[in-house]
C-alpha cells in the first residue's frame, strides 16, 4: 500500500474475449470491492468491464500510412456514424432514446460511433449500451473547431476535467480510441496557409496534456491528437484520418466520393429532410412547403435548402410539395452515403474506416442524420442495413467496364455464388451468369469485369444489372447498376399487390409484388410509426419481396392505413 493506493494483478483462466458487432460476442464481467472494517462492509463498489486488446495500426505502403484499428489482433474495417446530443436540451434525453438509436446501430451492422467533440461526454447508459452492443466508440475530447487559451486557470481545468473523464471512462470495453479535438487543427492550418498545428493556440493541450492524461490514468488504448489529422496537412487523405467536405460543402456531387482515397474517413455526409411527421408536429399548415420561411430555418447550413434542390435536380425529379421533396430528398442522401461507403469498403483495407455524418439528430432539422430527431429513420438508415452488411456485392463503373466486387468482413474465406442478370424494367431477362466466386477473409476484390460495348443495343433507360451474392441459397447481398439516372428513367404503369399475415402480436409480414420495376418503393402506414424490416427498396418485376411490419394496430386496420409510393 502507497498513499492509500493497492496494486494487483488478478488472472481469469479462459477468458471470453469482447468483439466489436459482427465479429464475436460481447461478455463482460463484473470486478467487486469491497472495505471490511471490523467485520462490516463500509464501502461496495461493482466495476464492470471486457477483456480486449486495441492497436492503432500506422504502417507506410505504397499510398502513404495506414491508419487501422486492430480488435484481438483482428483488423477491423470501422463501419459506423458520428454521435451527436440526441436533444438540444440534454436532461431530457430518456434512457428509451439511447436504447432505441443505439439498437437500431446494432442492427445496421455498425461497429463504430464517433462521439463528436463539439457535443457532451456522454451520459453512462450511453457507454453501457456500446458495450452490451459491441459498437466501438471513437472518443473525442470536447474541444471543436477553434484555439484554445494556455493561461495556466485553462490549462489546470483542462486537467481536472480530462482526468476525471479519463477515469471514468476507461473500463469501458467500447472505447478503442481517445482524440484530442474535432477539428481544431485542420482549421486553424486552413486559415494559416503555412503555418504548422503546433502554431496554434491551444496545441500544448492536443500534444502535451491530453496524451499524458491518457497515458497516466489509462494507458490501453491509442491517443490521436484531432479528427482530422495526420502528417503534413492535418486533412490529408495520404495518412491519418480524414473528413471529407468537399462534396456537398462546396456543391459537388456525391459521384465524386470515388476519388476520395481517404484512409480512415470520421466525417463525411449529405442533408435530407426529416419525415413529414416530424416537421408537421413543429409547422402550421400554411410553412409546409420546401422554401416556406420556417423551413428555411430549419436548416442552418447557408444556401442549405438550395443544396437539397441542386442535388434533386441532379438525380430525380425534383420535388415541389413537401411530401415529394422529403422522399426524394432522403433518397438522395442514401444514394450518396451508398455511394461513398462502398468506394471505400472497396478499398479496404487501403481505406479501413468510415463514419458518416451523422447517425442522430437534436432538432427537427433539414439536417445529416439518418434518423431524425423524433427517432424517425429516413431511407438512408435502410440503405446502411445493406451498405454495412458483413458481405457485399458492389459495382464500380469505369467509363467503358462495370466492375463487379465483393467485400467480406467475415473472419474465414468466403465461397458464395454470384448471379448476375441484364434486366428490363418490365421482367424479361436479356443476360445472366451464375459463377462460383471466393472472397479471402476479411478482404475485398473484383469479382467480374462486364464490357458495356456488348450492351450498347440496350435501352439504357429501361434496363439494369441486378447482382446476387448467395451462399447455400441464402442471400447475403444483392445491388443494382442503373445505365442512367432515375430522372431519365422510363418505367411502363405497374400493378402493385401484397398479401399480409400475421406472424405473432403485433408482428406482420407483408409480401408485394410487381408486374414491373418500382424503384425505390416506400411503404408507410398513414399516421402511425409502424417499425419496418426494410423499406425505400427497388421490387424488381415478378421478384416477391417479404416485409417484416411490427405494429399495435389490427391486421384490417394496416391494410387500409397502408400506402406505397415509388418514383
């Protein structure tokens, strides 16, 4: 015993180790202190806690540095979101608002969330629920976007609260990174060409005490000083981690993410527009339109609601009622997330982490959640479900070939089954392939080369590529590649029928069918938050497709509430 501090070492024979979501189970134990003074207990305290191992991996090659996060000396490709408050007024946030995000994380196969450093460190359940779910937390300190004084009342209360935050963090398995800032270095090195992040106000901070403080009270998981930040330029895509706000930022389109060749990306996004419902309940009837003046302020992005029009227009038809400009808007932003990811997936693991911004909302906000503030998801949470799954099939065109790649996160060799058919919005079968195909473990690689000179007789705005990735005939991922964009797209009238049956209480399955190609079909149950298994999916023609609905209304009740749409 040294100033009423005990040192020692306890040994836990065949440990169940903790794996971050996809790759394992999430055991934790529990270590219990007890004082005994005169043979009664004055003092119990219970410390849950995982056993894990994290490295930071930064290795030169042929682009730069890696930047790798390695679980039990597994590489992890980091697939995930940034976390912001999920209320402006934080007291408020119920413990059912982090169960129901956190879960429906879990469930889009996530394994990350940055907790972003312009927000709070965040409340206990928050950190409970990452471990229970095995998703990793990126842990920024909260600093954001500016200097800081180095006055020595500063700097002592930076340590006091560091410290504190450190301790009482640090037995929290989901944690498997501190950062020191969110984005202090990179603006102040945008502002001051020239000038190097050591120049800046506040730096001691990020390189001196922040490290140290990490390093005294923790020392079991890697420091990095901001989110971006790297060697040279703080945002450079060659090393350390990046963000990416070109695209959107300065109006260029999310095609562009494909020259992105960041290498670990924490910050990149698109706006869509929260669901109807939501912005109903903060609206009169006479703002519910996309540039009434309340709207407007409901994005505080300036020339926000223009981008949302520029990027419609880009892609859909755009929308002019509030209703078609929320659903095409939302579109947009999963065809963009969509976009990036699976670039970046690709590259894996050249590439080796990407969080988009954001996962969650603190506003009714034409914003860059996924899920909206009322814990509605938009379009783009059902495409993460897919974009994030362990396996995926993509396509990557590259001016005269269509690439077709497969990306495994799995841990043994995948051997599936590719399917590959050339098809008319109206059913009809123009080509097809089915091949044997092997994916290394935790690998990515092309798949198939498909010469688009072949097809130059095909209508290119009634036909698509659809790819199936099967093993065993189950499913493990299926995308498309569209010749042009759904604005040009010429799709004959559709008759649209489903069937429903009821599973358990309140559980439904929903089977439609198509006579041709509806694209990007939503189903809604009007005025009620039915929860839906997928949603803002392309039917193919004569494909059924199975819907799980989980509902309080009766079976009756549902067919008649229920609306689909599709472009």
């Amino acid at each position: 015993v040294n100033a009423g501090r005990m040192k020692f070492r306890v040994r836990i024979k065949k440990p169940r180790i903790w794996w971050p979501n996809g790759y394992g189970d999430q055991p934790m134990y529990r270590a219990i202190f007890s004082v005994v003074l005169k043979d009664e207990e004055i003092e119990h305290l219970e410390v849950p806690f995982a056993i894990r191992t994290v490295r930071l991996l930064q290795e030169p090659d042929k682009e730069g540095t890696s930047f790798i996060i390695e679980i039990n000396g597994e590489k992890i490709f980091c697939k995930g979101a940034d976390w912001i408050p999920s209320d402006s007024f934080i007291p408020r946030i119920p413990s059912q608002t982090y169960e129901k995000l956190l879960s429906m994380a879990k469930t889009a196969n996530m394994n990350m969330l940055r907790v972003w450093g312009g927000g709070i460190y965040e409340q206990e359940v928050f950190y409970e629920l990452c471990d229970r779910y095995g998703l990793m937390v990126w842990q920024d300190f909260m600093f954001a976007c500016g200097e800081y004084p180095e006055v020595p009342w500063f700097l002592n209360q930076v340590k006091d609260e560091s410290e504190k935050t450190v301790k009482r963090l640090r037995n929290h398995p989901s944690i498997v990174l501190w950062c020191g800032n969110n984005e202090c270095e990179w603006n102040f090195c945008k502002d001051n060409q020239g000038k190097s992040p050591d120049d800046m106000k506040g730096s001691k901070i990020f390189k001196v005490i922040l490290p140290s403080i990490c390093d005294e009270f923790d020392g079991t998981r890697p420091y990095w000083r901001s989110s971006p930040f790297g060697k040279g330029f703080p945002n450079d895509e060659s090393n350390g981690n990046h963000h990416q706000w070109i695209i959107w930022g300065e109006w260029k389109d999310y095609k562009e993410y494909e020259n992105d060749d960041g290498r670990f990306v924490t910050e990149f996004g698109f706006q869509a527009p929260p669901h109807l419902k939501t912005l109903e309940s903060v609206t009169i009837l006479s703002d519910r339109h996309p540039q009434s003046q309340v709207l407007e302020h409901h994005n505080k992005l300036p020339e926000g609601t223009e981008r949302l029009f520029r990027f419609q227009a880009g892609h859909v038809n755009v929308g002019t009622d509030l209703d078609d400009f929320i659903y095409k808007g939302q579109l947009v932003q999963a065809e963009a997330l969509k976009t990036a990811v699976e670039h970046w997936r690709r590259r894996k693991f050249k590439t080796a982490g990407s969080l988009f911004w954001q996962l969650n909302d603190c506003w009714p906000v034409m914003g860059w959640s996924v899920i909206d503030s009322a814990v509605r998801p938009k379009a783009a949470y059902y495409y993460a479900k897919k974009f994030f799954a362990p396996a995926l099939v993509s396509f990557r065109y590259t001016g005269k070939r269509l690439e077709v790649w497969g990306t495994s996160d799995l841990l043994e060799p995948l051997s599936a089954e590719l399917e590959l058919t050339l098809r008319s919005f109206g059913g009809s079968v123009e080509w097809s392939k089915v091949t044997h195909v092997i994916v290394g473990r935790n690998a990515s690689k092309i798949l198939m080369h498909i010469d688009l000179s072949e097809w130059s007789h095909v209508d290119p705005a009634q036909s698509y590529f659809l790819a199936h990735l099967k093993k065993d005939d189950v499913l493990l991922s299926e995308n498309r590649y569209f010749f042009v964009e759904p604005k040009h797209m010429v799709n004959r009238p559709s008759r649209v029928a489903f069937e429903l049956e009821k599973d358990a209480d309140n559980v439904y399955t929903i089977t439609i069918t198509s006579t041709t190609l509806n694209k990007n079909l939503r189903i809604e149950i009007e005025n009620e938050d039915a929860e839906v298994s997928d949603n803002y999916f392309d039917l193919d023609a004569g494909a059924p497709k199975l819907v799980r609905i989980i509902s309080d209304l009766p079976q009756g009740l549902i067919k008649e509430k229920l609306r689909l749409r599709s472009l």
